[in-house]
C-alpha cells in the first residue's frame, strides 16, 4: 500500500458488513482523487432512503445572516428532511456554521448578528416559537465535547427538566424524580451508542469520561428531550479516528428519527454520512444535490475544484 | 517510562540523563545571575515562611496552656492574673463568619453579574472600578468611614444606643459588614476570573438545549466555578481573620464580649467584644496590656487558625469539585 493514498472512502452501511475497498493499484500522489471517488460509487450499496420515510422538517428559504455590516451567508435555500443526513460543507469561513447556528437562533447570543428570509419548523417560522421551546425541538453538538460539570445521569436529565417551569406547577407536580427520568435518561444515552460503556455506573462524572464518549454524551443530552432536528458543528473535529467512526455510525443510524444537519470539513466524512450535500463558498450555497451528485458529477466548477484539492 | 524496547537493537539509553543537556554553564552571564536570584527568591521566602511558623510555634506552644483558651480573659495590671483568650477566639470566628455570610453571595453575585450580563457596558466599568477601590482602600479608612455611617442613627438597630440618644456604632454587625468589604474584592475576582475561563460553547450548549440563561448560571456555570469561589472565600477569611483597624475601631476592643442586652443572639451580635488580632496587639510589648507571653501564645492560636480554615476550605471545594469531575 502506498503510504501517501489516503484511505478510499465509503459510505457507512447499516446492517451489512463493510468491506474496505483495496487502494486503486497503480495510481499514486494527485492522481489518486479521481478513481477514489469513482470508488465510492462503485460501493455505494445503501442507496437512497425511500420517499416514505423522508419527511420534511425544515425550509430554508433565501435565508442572509450578517454579523454588523458583514454578510457571512447570502440568499441561502435549503431543506432539512427527517430519514437523511444533510451536510453542509465547504471552506472556513465559507457560513455554515453561522447558517446551522442560524436554525435554532442561537446566532442571536452574538451582538450585532442579523437574518434576512425565512426559516420553518413544520411549517411554523422559527422566530414564532418561543427561542427554548425552538432549542428543545432543534438540539445542537458542538465542536468541542462540552459535558457539564455533574453526573453523566445528570447531563442527560439536565435536558429533561424544566427548570424554568413556573413555580406553582412545579410544586403541583413536584420535581421530577431521578426514577420518572431514568427510562429517557438511558433511552438517550443508548440512542448515542453510549450506554454500553456506562452503564454499570451513570453516576460517574462525566468529565471523567474519554473525549469520544464525551461527545457521545453530549449528542445523547441533545437527543434526551426528543428534537426534531438534531445540529452537528464539526462533531468529530477533535476527535481521534475511532471515536469518529463510532460517532458516524450513530449519526447514520439516527436519521430515521431525526432529521440531522451537519457542518462538517472532513470531504470523506461527508461522504460517509450524508444523504445531501450543500457546498458553500463564501457564503453562498454553490451546489446542493445527493451525495453522489456532489461528489462525483459537481455541476459547479467550484465545487470540483474544492472536492478535487481536497482529495488530490 | 519505556524500559523494554520495541525491537531488537534498540536499547534504551543505559542511564536516564537525570541533568537537562541545556546546562546553565552556556548561558550568557545575565541570565545564570537572574537564574539564580530566583532559586534564591523562591528558597528565601520559604525559609522566611518556616521560620515564621516554628517561631511562633515555639513561642507559643511554650507559653500556650489549655485553660487559656477556655478563660474569658481579665483586666489585670500582672499577666499570672489577666485570665485567657476565649473571648477574643470567638469574636474572630463571629466576625469572620458574619463577613463571609455578607461577603460570598455579594462577592459570587458581583462576579455573575459583571461577567455574563455586564451591560450596560458604562455601568460595568464603574462597577469594576468600585470593586477595586474598595480593594485598594486601607480597612482604617474603611473603618473610621463605617463608624461615621452607623453612627447615624436610621442603623441605631446595628449597635448600641447609649442614654443619651449616641448611638454607638461599634458592633459585631457594624464590623462584620465592614469586614465583608475586605473579602468581596477577592471573591468578586477569583469568581469572576473562573468565569471567564469557561469556553463560550459550554453556555450555549446549555442554550442550545433551551435553558435560560439564569439556569445557565446555576446548574452549570456556578458548579464549574465552585473550586475558585472557595479560594476567594479562603483568601477573604484571611484578610478578615488578621484585620486589626477595623476590631479596633469598629468592634470596640473591649476586652470580652459585651452584650448589648435583649434577645440573647442579638444582644451579642450589637454587643462589642474583640478578636485575637486585637488582643495579640493589645498585649504584645508595644501595646498596653503588657502580657506579652499570652500575646505569643494567642498569635500562635490565631496561625493554627488560618491555616486550618484554609485546609478546610479547600478540602471541602475539593471533595465537590471531585464528584463533579472539574478537578
């Protein structure tokens, strides 16, 4: 094997075994890109969610974000379907994590951030719904695993209760109790693929956990209060190749219940994951199409010269 | 680390170099002075810092006899009749603890405000600069001011008020409150730095799971910190543990607690009474109690004092921040 082919990528497969394609013989250094990719299709067996369980969430529609006078996104139009994966991909810089941050309007904690165009949940536009009650329905894992300073049973919980809950109701209802939370608590956690490693001990401090499980946690929490939308930011950025692929997997395997955007600048984990790619390039959206699409015929001379550098 | 090696041929190096390659005998001339003024520095001070505790623990163990702490002490011209330190030991702990109750939820409070809200962004600073005024001002001025104050007679409910109508103005609670202005700057500081270091993505995770920001701060910001906030709380104790000026003036100095009569508790907490900072100063050579070996023995109790409040402190912001993970 020649050490300087990257790994070809693939999609995830589900249920069958995944078989590592053998690097194209022959081809070294930039040349290399091409057949890669021609390789992904060759094994992309999965296909296409059918239309059934496709259903849509979110619209976006010629959604602008500025930070003061600065427009960081323009005129952007996307839709967001539960039972796929849709990335956002392109360069720093480029807006997608102002335009994910966008959709649950945590862009409005930054002074001086302001939106054109419209966004809806179900049909409902999102400056309508209350912003935590919008928050609950579109969760969000950041870059960094950021698990709170408490038990790893308390972390999940934590997106459970309603803290905020007047305090006449909550005296009528009393504070809800560990047991009235466990069965969601490790429904979450197992939905992350983390329960196994934790089981025997939920009470342990989550700061104590590894880095990839941590973010593991931190995607259980965000599912805990059952989203409709789940965001990535770079989920996997800080993370070491195994825990990526371990996180991948869930990501793939959540889809049928959520429908997840992901912002990611890893090409081949875009491959791996999403249904739908949405490249951007300072700002604008250049290409939105399947995975395929994207990948191996890019309408856009852009997006083929930022797919192709980034494997060449 | 490494003693096997991996493969054949490689052998780990036959003795750890235990002296780093880069040996002070390269460097410029300069920096070997400078290099050694810090050792000398940094040995200094921890000589000076054990010659201060074995003093004083030689001095006082030598003169310290049990009955003198559970002895009220007594006027005597002679120090074989002027009685123990129990009085002045439990002013320091009321004194303390009443300027740690006002100072830590004002302190912690201060710092929440200026670092997460901090708007508008004028008042902000003068807050800041107000914190660090009272930072700065001697506690003589800060006590001759909280005697003007709560002689005022709208606070007549702080102290005593004599026949006259006087009202006293000397109290545990005048300097306690008094106190606590010593101990809010540090508070507001060490909390306030802790915030600050907080990652921005940890609060918005909590947003981005629809949690306000209020309970933003409380379950998980205020938790995160809670390690600095008791090491503002330990340094706080420390200056209002050894502040003199303030007993002096603010407490009255008398030589026991004094009640000003009434509800039990109150009655000690408006009576006047002095700590052991002031009773070590009183009957030190310089002052005028002259029982010297008694202010030898109180200065060693009031040592074991802070250290052992610091250790407590610690231990138990250690233990928290453990089950939480933070530590």
């Amino acid at each position: 094997m020649t050490p300087l082919t990257p790994p070809p990528a693939r999609r995830i497969q589900l249920r069958e075994p995944t078989v590592i394609d053998p690097p194209p013989g022959g081809v070294v250094g930039p040349a290399a890109g091409a057949p890669a990719i021609g390789g992904v299709a060759a094994r992309n067996g999965r296909g296409r969610a059918s239309a059934a369980q496709v259903t849509e969430r979110m619209r976006i529609e010629s959604v602008s974000l500025a930070y003061g006078d600065k427009w960081v996104v323009r005129d952007v139009s996307l839709p967001v379907r539960q039972g796929e994966v849709l990335a956002l991909i392109g360069a720093s810089g480029s807006g997608k994590t102002t335009l994910l941050r966008s959709l649950n309007r945590l862009t409005e904690i930054t002074a001086g951030a302001s939106r054109a165009g419209r966004v809806t949940l179900d049909g409902e536009e999102i400056e309508r719904i209350e912003v935590n009650e919008l928050r609950r329905r579109i969760s969000m894992v950041f870059q960094q695993p950021n698990p709170f300073p408490m038990s790893i049973f308390e972390n999940v919980a934590y997106a459970l209760r309603e803290e905020h809950a007047a305090r006449r109701d909550r005296k009528r209802r009393g504070r809800r109790g560990r047991q009235e939370l466990e069965p969601a608590v490790i429904d979450a956690v197992r939905r992350a693929g983390l329960y196994d490693e934790v089981a025997d001990d939920l009470d342990r401090p989550a700061l104590r956990l590894s880095g990839g499980q941590q973010q593991r946690l931190c995607i259980a929490r965000a599912l805990a209060a059952g989203p409709e939308v789940l965001l990535l930011d770079e989920p996997c950025s800080a993370l070491d190749p195994i825990s990526t692929a371990t996180i991948e997997q869930q990501i793939v395997s959540l889809r049928e219940s959520v429908a997840i955007v992901i912002v990611t600048h890893n090409l081949q984990q875009a491959m791996r994951v999403a249904d739908h790619v949405a490249f951007m390039h300072l700002g604008e959206l250049v290409e939105y199409g399947t995975s395929e699409q994207v990948f191996e015929h890019p309408a856009m001379e852009r997006t083929r010269e930022y797919i192709g550098g980034a494997f060449g | 680390m490494a003693t096997a090696p991996v493969a054949a041929g490689l052998k780990p190096p036959a003795k750890p170099r235990s002296k780093p390659r880069d040996s002070i005998s390269s460097w410029p001339w300069t920096d070997r002075i400078a290099y050694v003024l810090c050792w000398a520095a940094g040995i200094g001070l921890c000589l000076i810092a054990a010659w201060i505790v074995l003093y004083m623990a030689i001095k006082g163990i030598s003169y310290l006899k049990p009955s003198l702490l559970v002895q009220s002490p007594v006027g005597s011209p002679d120090q074989s009749g002027s009685g123990g330190f129990l009085d002045p030991i439990e002013g320091t702990f009321l004194v303390t603890a009443i300027g740690i109750v006002v100072a830590a939820p004002l302190g912690v409070a201060v710092a929440v405000w200026l670092s997460e809200f901090g708007r508008p962004a004028g008042l902000a600073r003068a807050v800041e600069s107000g914190v660090e005024t009272i930072a700065g001002t001697p506690s003589v001025v800060l006590a001759i001011f909280g005697l003007l104050i709560f002689s005022k007679s709208f606070l007549a409910f702080l102290s005593q008020t004599s026949a006259g109508g006087a009202v006293f103005g000397r109290s545990f609670l005048t300097a306690g409150l008094i106190m606590s202005l010593l101990a809010i700057p540090l508070i507001v500081g060490a909390t306030r730095e802790a915030l600050a270091q907080i990652p921005a993505h940890v609060r918005e995770a909590s947003y981005a799971l629809g949690k306000t920001k209020a309970t933003t701060i409380r379950r998980v910001l205020l938790p995160s910190v809670r390690p600095s906030i008791a090491s503002g709380i330990t340094l706080g104790m420390g200056r209002i543990i050894g502040d003199t000026a303030i007993i002096v003036i603010l407490l009255g100095a008398s030589l026991r607690l004094e009640g000003a009569g009434g509800a039990p508790i109150l009655s000690i907490l408006r009576g006047t009474g002095s700590t052991l900072t002031s009773y070590v100063k009183e009957n030190s050579p310089a002052g005028e109690g002259n029982a010297p070996q008694k202010a030898y023995a109180a200065a060693f109790v009031l040592l074991v004092i802070v250290i052992a409040l610091n250790a407590i402190v610690m231990r138990l912001s250690r233990a928290g921040a453990r089950a939480d993970g933070t530590l």
